[in-house]
C-alpha cells in the first residue's frame, strides 16, 4: 500500500485499528495515519510487549485464514491438474507432468515434516494453544 492510497483511507483512532494495520503489514507511518495516531505513539506501542504480542496473535490469525484458503485452492488446483494429465493435446499432458514432476516430491516432503513435527511435539508434551 502506496502512502498515497493511506492518505485515502479514513482517518479512526482507535487503538484496534492500529492493531490491525500493523498486523496486515502497514509501515509504522502508514498504520499511524490510518489509526489517527502519531508515528511517535506507534513506537511508544511498540516498546509494550503485550501490544506486540496482540499485533502477532492477530497477524498470526491471519497467516491461518490465508493458509486454510490456500489448502482449499490447492485442492481445486490438483483436481484441474489431474483433467490436464487426460488431455488430448500431448503439449498440456506434458505441461502438467512437468508440475507433477517438479512439486510433487516437494508437497510430499512439507507433508511429512510437518507430521513429524506433530509426532515430536506430542512426544515432549506440548500442545498447540
């Protein structure tokens, strides 16, 4: 976000707000103008450690919703690879055996560390909170 497209948005202040703006990756700058507070402010927030942990307990929240999204489309996307490996042009059968070649192993790979780090994470005890 350009400070130009900032300087559009209406002006809140509200503590929220800043919350937000910094969660979804604003500058300080950026996240002051939108929340009506000054950059000075902003660093004062900064300095608390329970505003910084609001701020990733929100941006971590989002990283879910995109990562849950992103799981979704990917499901969709392999069902239209899987129609591309049955066409009958040999040039788009080829195209998606080159992807299937490329990230298959890759997607794999992801799939077993992270059930292994689930595995590792049972095993000390610790659970997601």
């Amino acid at each position: 976000m350009t400070e130009n497209d900032v300087q559009k948005l209406p002006v809140r202040r509200n503590r929220q707000t800043l919350i937000m703006a910094l969660a979804s990756g604003m500058t300080k700058r950026e996240a002051a103008r939108l929340s009506g507070y000054s950059e000075r402010t902003v660093f004062r927030y900064l300095k608390d450690p329970a505003f910084c942990r609001e701020v990733r307990g929100i941006r971590t929240a989002m990283v879910a919703q995109v990562a849950g999204q992103m799981a979704r489309l990917a499901m969709e996307a392999v069902e239209v690879l899987e129609d591309l490996l049955h066409s009958p042009r040999d040039s788009v059968r080829l195209g998606a055996l080159r992807l299937l070649l490329r990230f298959g192993p890759q997607w794999q790979e992801t799939s077993d560390l992270a059930q292994e780090i689930t595995e590792l994470r049972e095993a000390l005890g610790l659970t997601e909170e």
